[in-house]
RNA sequence: UGUCCCAUGGUGUAAUGGUAGCACACCUGAUUUUGGUUCAGCUUGCCUAGGUUCGAAUCCUGGUGGGACAACCA
C-alpha cells in the first residue's frame, strides 16, 4: 500500500448487509423522494423470540440508520390463532431491546379498505366466490409440477359472486362453504398464482374488530396492501417468502391501477436468512407447545429463545444487538452456534457485572488456628475490569463454606485447589494449608480442615506468595441462604436440526434445569434487585430471579464461565 | 419430471474482476488473588467441471448438493 493512506486503515470499516446495500442505492437514486419507511408486522400469536431480534434489528435498524421511520404493525388478520395477551408483550419486547416504533397499526384497520379492494377486483372479473371444499380446491390445485384445474365456479357471473361476497360477511355462510379466489392463472409454475384464496369466513371474535366481520383476508391478501396503504417503501422479511414476492407485486399493481396519485411510489419486498441456534426450536408452534404442555415454566423460562427467556436468564439488550450484529443478513439458511450467544453476553458482563461470592453446593472449612469469635472485613474488588466500580467488604471468620468440588483428598496433580498439604489462597484472604477432613459414615466429606498463615493477608507483602489456586468462600456465620437455578444450555440433547421428522419433545434435556437449594451467598446480596446482574467468582454470570422473595434470594444462571462449563455441567 | 433461492475453515460472515480477511469454536504460550479477563500465537476454507479474462470466490454455462413452494396459517 501507498504510505499516507493510514486514516482509512484506522478506520474499522463494517461492511453492509445486502439490505443496507440496496437501501443507499435507492437513496443514491432518489427512489420514493428519498423516503425511507419500514415494519415490524408480527402476528399477535405467541412471543417474541431470538430469531424475530434478528428481524426487529434490521426493520428498526434499517429505518434510524438512514433517517427514516419503522412501525409496528400487527398482523392479526387471523382471530383464532391472536391475542391482545400477545400485544403487550411483543410491544414490551421491542421496547426492551431499545427500539422505539413511529405508529402502532393492525392490519385489522384495514379491513374495509381491503373489501373496498376486493369488491373491485371481483367487479374487474378478477377474482370469484369458489364454494368447493377446501379439499376439492387443494385437489384441483395441481402439484409443482403438475398443472391445476380450473374450479366449476371459476366463470360465474360477476354479480353472483359480489352478493355471495357480501354474504360471507354477514354470518348467513357457514366456514369452509365459500371463500373469494383471485383469478389469475391455474397453471403457473409459481403454486401462489394458482386463483390463491384471499377471504375466508371464520366466525370467531376478533381481539379488536370484535364480530363486526365473518369475512377476513389471507396474509397474501393483506400484506402488500397493508404496507402500501402505510407507505412503507422497504418490506423486508425472511426466506421463506421469497415465492409470494410476485403475487405481493401482482396486488400491488392492481392496487396501483387505481391510484395514479401515488405515482411511482410502490412498496418492495426484500428478504434474508432465518435464524437458526443449535440446541434449540425457533418455531412458535414448538414453542407454545413447550408452554401449554407445561414442559417449561412459561414463555418467560430462561430456557425458552423467547426474548423474555433471555430477558429473565439475564441477557442484556447489548448482548443481543452484538450478536445479532455478528451474526449478519444473509440469504443462505445456517444454524448458529449457541457459543457465539453465550460469547455475547459474556463479553458484555464481564465488563459489567459486579464480582460478589457464593457457594453452590457448600462444605465447612474451619480454620484451627483462626481465634474463636474473630472477624476480619476483607476488601473485595467488585470489578477488576472497571475500577471505578470500587469495592465492598466481606466478612473473614473461622468457620468458612467452600465449593464441595474444590477440596479432593487424593487429587491428581492438575487438580490446583484444596487437598491436604497444599497451600491454597481464600481469594481477598489468607493463603491456608489443608490439614485433613472429616467423614461420615457414608464416607462423605462433612468437615475439612486447614491453617491460615497470619502473614499472607491481602495487601501484606507476604500475600505475593505464589500459589496455584484461588478459592472463593463465604463466612458460616456471615452468609445467606438462596436458592440457585441453573439452566443448561443442551436445551435440546441434539441439535434437532440433525433429526428431521423426530418429535422434539424427545430431544429436550431432562436435566436442562437444575434447583440447587442450600447455596450460601455473602451478605451483600441481601438487598438486591430484580435482574441485576452478578458474577460470581468461578461458577459463571447469574441474576436475580423475578421469583425472589423478601425471605428468598432466587438466582439464575446465565451463563458459566467460559472453561468452567463442562466441569461444573458434567456434575 | 416444474418454478424460485442458495453454496467461502468445525460454525457464522467479509472480500462485488486484482494478496481469501474477521468473529466464534479449538489448541499452544505469557500475565493474572476468578482454571475468568487480557495478550501473543497455531490449526482449518472458495461444492465441482468447463468457459470469458493478463487475472475469477466474484461474470457465463453444465453438473452436484441443500432449501422454499402443493394451509380456508402468517
């Protein structure tokens, strides 16, 4: 390279996604006057997950990133399967991860802007009353490679279907009897212009609309439209909706004839990669599954790829937008790895969380040359990684917990931690020396014993003493109780991307939770709130239950360390 | 015997006709009062066969492989 070119090499330059990409190339070409409008149009019928992050990053990012506006839109054109339950938190889960919409608006407010449309299209001869049965219209529908049939009603007159319309809508039609077909072409090679169907009746409340409509239009129907009619000039979505791209254009068209007032406006639908995690389902069917089956404690269990899962599990915001960021937009259907999830959050806790002790599955250790009733107050760093975080004290005594998995009587010689005759340091403490345990009569380690050497405190010259271990501990006297929770990431003991037709429910980990009740945390956790993050030394990221009550500390796992994983997992 | 989309280390993603780079994962070493963090380093890749070109991951053609489409779901 050129010497004098070094301001660009210092720039880190992020590539585009292929979105971005087609974004500043209709800007650079004054598409729609330079108007930049997006959506986030879920159907309110289940939660938010991991994988509708990706999308809500890239509606709401495309539209802060190049000045334009993104709303929500709900796309509730189906009653039976949508809920105002659903509503709130998919609004609340937007909000958390930080994105603020212009407008909420339902594809519902569109209803009699979208049978004015249909009435026109029916009067055009473009679309027609079919009352076949669902089966005879899917059996006339041809194959992908075989041509479909014309239905017997294909040729009605254009006055008997627009007042058997009119009928589907005022409860005289039962469901299933007749539906209105656009009229397009039978044997296209594309299954959605086979005459696809754009109103069905269904006499079932609307969350909204109530029973004022029995007829309601498909997603085909309703979704161009509905984006054309807000003004949205980029409506991007995943993959799988690559094939309605032309009958979404084909509406939009005919939308079109009618309005010569809009100019060249037109929306355009774009789409990328789906995300999918290892060890996990994406799909919200499985999901609710998991839920209405009480597999799992709720929407909400952290190990749900809900957002509100990860949410309670202790995942930030950040976290999330870094991986979706690592992750990027692509049109090739990968699964990622749940490491590059774990890394996210790890990276941003580690910078962040406070550093505190507790002891997950406690074993005494006295101190026989400690003095009876003395307590030392120990300094503890709460953050080596941000000392403005400052510090706090924990109480020292002579009777301590200890990780029942860092004393071994006969240990191997990788084994750094407690066993008799080697010298171990109490981390913010004393180095001590191990001098033996007591047994049960299971054999059952229930006490061990060591001396501290006096000189080696914290902060005293001696304490540069080099020792291979450092153990965290919490004083008998001076801790609390809690309760643990632990959540395995195996949510799924395979990934069951391997295992096609294999019911998922088989693959899910049996020891995916695991409650651990008589865990020991230090004093300074008695005022904590709901969420708040923690490391504790060694064991991992937890947070604090939303389950905590005033008499019970609850904490969730998470994530672990990044080593200490299969060694505490495998337990 | 269809139409459409896709193919870069183990995983995900850059490079848009000019030295295949980044992250995760893995492994090694250094530092460390967390077996964490940090730092340094190592290993692993353009599906295939042709064509165009001085030059191809990139453009073209044929293969191969994967995915989507046959809901009165979205």
């Amino acid at each position: 390279m050129v010497e004098g070119n070094n301001q660009n090499t210092e720039e880190v330059k992020k590539s585009l996604n292929f979105i971005e990409v087609i974004v500043e190339k209709d800007l650079a070409e004054g598409k729609n006057n330079g108007k930049i409008q997006t959506r986030f149009p879920p159907e309110p019928n289940g939660y938010l997950h991991i994988g509708h992050a990706k999308a809500i990053c890239m509606d709401f990012g495309i539209a802060q990133k190049y000045g334009g506006v993104c709303n929500l839109r709900f796309d509730d054109t189906n009653p039976v399967k949508e809920d105002v339950e659903y509503v709130d938190s998919i609004m609340e889960d937007i909000q958390w991860l930080g994105y603020q919409w212009g407008n909420v608006y339902y594809a519902s407010d569109y209803f009699q802007q979208l049978w004015d449309f249909a009435v026109r299209l029916i009067k055009d001869g473009k679309a027609y009353i079919d009352e076949q049965s669902a089966e005879e219209i899917a059996k006339q529908k041809g194959t992908p490679t075989e041509p479909g049939k014309h239905s017997p009603f294909r040729d009605r007159p254009i006055e008997e279907s627009l007042s058997l319309f009119e009928k589907m809508n005022t409860g005289e039609i039962a469901e299933g009897a007749m539906v209105l077909r656009a009229k397009i072409d039978m044997a296209a090679s594309n299954m959605h212009f086979r005459d696809p169907i754009i109103y069905r009746v269904i006499n079932h409340p609307h969350h909204r609309t109530g029973t004022i409509w029995k007829a309601y239009p498909m997603y085909d129907f309703a979704h161009g439209e509905s984006d054309y009619f807000e003004g949205v000039t980029h409506s991007i979505c995943t993959l799988e909706f690559v094939v309605h791209r032309p009958l979404y254009d084909w509406f939009i068209d005919e939308l079109k004839t009618q309005r010569p007032e809009d100019g060249e406006y037109r929306p355009h639908q774009y789409e990328f990669n789906r995300l999918g995690l290892t060890y996990t389902v994406m799909s919200k069917r499985k999901l609710l599954q998991l839920v209405q089956e009480g597999l799992v404690r709720g929407w909400d269990d952290p190990r749900m790829p809900t957002i509100c899962g990860y949410r309670r599990r202790g995942y930030t915001p950040t976290s999330i937008h870094n991986f979706i960021d690592k992750i990027g937009y692509t049109k090739y259907d990968g699964t990622i790895d749940v490491a590059l999830l774990e890394h996210s959050i790890r990276e941003d806790l580690n910078a962040k969380a406070k550093r505190v002790s507790a002891v997950l599955d406690p074993v005494k250790l006295i101190l026989t040359n400690y003095p009876e009733g003395q307590v030392e107050m120990m300094e503890a760093i709460n953050n080596p990684e941000d000392e403005s975080m400052g510090s706090h004290e924990i109480a020292f005594s002579r009777e301590l917990f200890i990780e029942r998995e860092d004393f071994m009587e006969d240990a191997p010689k990788k084994f750094f931690r407690m066993t008799p005759g080697q010298e171990v340091r109490l981390k913010n403490a004393y180095i001590v020396k191990c001098t033996g345990c007591k047994k049960d009569e299971n054999g059952n380690i229930s006490e061990i014993y060591a001396e501290y050497d006096p000189a080696t405190r914290s902060g005293m010259p001696e304490s540069d003493r080099k020792v291979k271990g450092t153990l965290h501990w919490v004083s008998v006297e001076h801790s609390i109780p809690a309760e643990v929770r632990l959540y395995d990431r195996l949510f799924m003991v395979e990934n069951p991307g391997d295992e096609k037709d294999k019911d998922f429910r088989e693959l899910l980990n049996p020891d995916s939770l695991k409650i651990l009740t008589n865990c020991r945390v230090e004093k300074e956790l008695e005022n904590v709130k709901v969420l708040d993050s923690f490391q504790f030394q060694r064991l991992g990221y937890f947070n604090v239950d939303p389950d905590t009550t005033p008499s019970k500390l609850v904490f969730n796992r998470t994530v672990p360390l990044k080593d200490s994983w299969s060694k505490i997992a495998n337990k």
